[in-house]
C-alpha cells in the first residue's frame, strides 16, 4: 500500500474518531442537562457553587437541603418539601418566593438582603433564622416555628407578624436603634423561653 494513501487514511480514521467522541460527549451532556432528580433520600448540597438559580433541584428532599453560600438572589424552583433543615444563608436573596411551603426541620435565612418574608414557609419544625438582612417588618413569617426565632440585626419597626407561640426569641441589635422591650414582644406573643 502506498505510503500516502496510508498515512491519509490514518488521518482520516483519526478525525472520523474524534468527531465521533465529539458527537458522544454533546449527546451525554445533552441527556445530563435535561436529566431531573426528583427526590433525594438524605441531604442535598449544592452550596458554595457560585450559583444563580436553583433550576434543577430536587422537589423533595428526605434530609437537610444546602444552597447556602451561593449568588442566589431568589428561591425559584427550591424543593417543594424538606423533611430536614433548609439553609439559603450567605446568598443575595431579596425574597423568599419559592421556598417550600413547610419545612420539618429549622430555615436558615440569615445574611441576605431581604426586605420583606414575603415567599416564607408557612410552618417551621425547628428554628427560624433571618437575622442580619435588611427587614423592617416581620409580616410574612410563619405562622408556626417550633424552636427559636432570630430576628436581629435588622432594621425593625414593629413586631407584628411573628408567630402567636414560640420558644425564644430574639430581635436585639436593630441596625436602625430601634429597641423592643420584653413587654413588646409579650404583647404580641407568647414566649415559653428566653426573649
């Protein structure tokens, strides 16, 4: 066989093969990218990813959900349902739209810039963390928190809106100067422990 024609041929077999590998890396990410996990049994951590979006996320999470430390700037297509904790702390979050509706475990949504609760779950097993944003009201809140409710460092005027019972509660340090006294937070809700 002539040289030529072999060394053509070997350059042709060569790019037939690369373009092959080529089609079959589009098709594999292709399939990657449309793939949809659903349900996760334990935890799901997507934290620390410089992510913009939670497009993707599972709908229901059987542990702890962490999309914390990200540039998440709202909470579109978080899980629907989180038998654990939920923490989308250390983001941009100017809204809680698209937070699970409950949460069994406690939701951690402390340093953000969020100006409103708007989109917070309704009922919280555990403790409810929203301190160090830029809140003025606690309208929103949820109705139910079984554990703690942190609401320092913000920028508060009134304590209307925070759940009717709760464990302990705090919302000292008010960036504005603003200070609530013990009977404040008394009048508008039922402390069991410390305020």
């Amino acid at each position: 066989m002539n040289f030529s024609i072999m060394k053509n041929l070997k350059q042709i077999i060569k790019e037939e093969y690369k373009k092959i590998l080529q089609e079959q890396t589009l098709a594999r990410t292709a399939y990657i990218k449309t793939l949809k996990i659903r349900k996760v049994h334990g935890n799901f951590n997507c934290s620390e990813n410089k992510l913009t979006s939670l497009k993707g996320a599972p709908s229901l999470v059987g542990g702890d959900f962490y999309c914390n430390l990200n540039k998440l700037t709202l909470l579109t297509y978080a899980p629907l349902e989180v038998v654990g904790k939920f923490y989308c702390q250390f983001n941009n979050l100017t809204s809680l739209e698209g937070a699970p509706s409950s949460v069994d475990g406690s939701f951690y949504c402390n340093n953000n810039k969020l100006t409103s609760l708007e989109g917070a779950p309704t009922s919280v097993g555990g403790h409810f963390v929203c301190y160090n944003n830029k809140l003025t009201s606690l309208e929103d809140a949820p109705s139910s928190v079984g554990g703690d409710f942190n609401c320092s460092f913000n920028n508060l005027t009134s304590l209307k809106g925070i759940p009717s019972s709760l464990s302990d509660f705090n919302c000292s340090y008010q960036k504005n100067g603003v200070k609530f006294t013990e009977e404040d937070v008394r009048e508008v809700s039922n402390v069991k422990g410390q305020i």
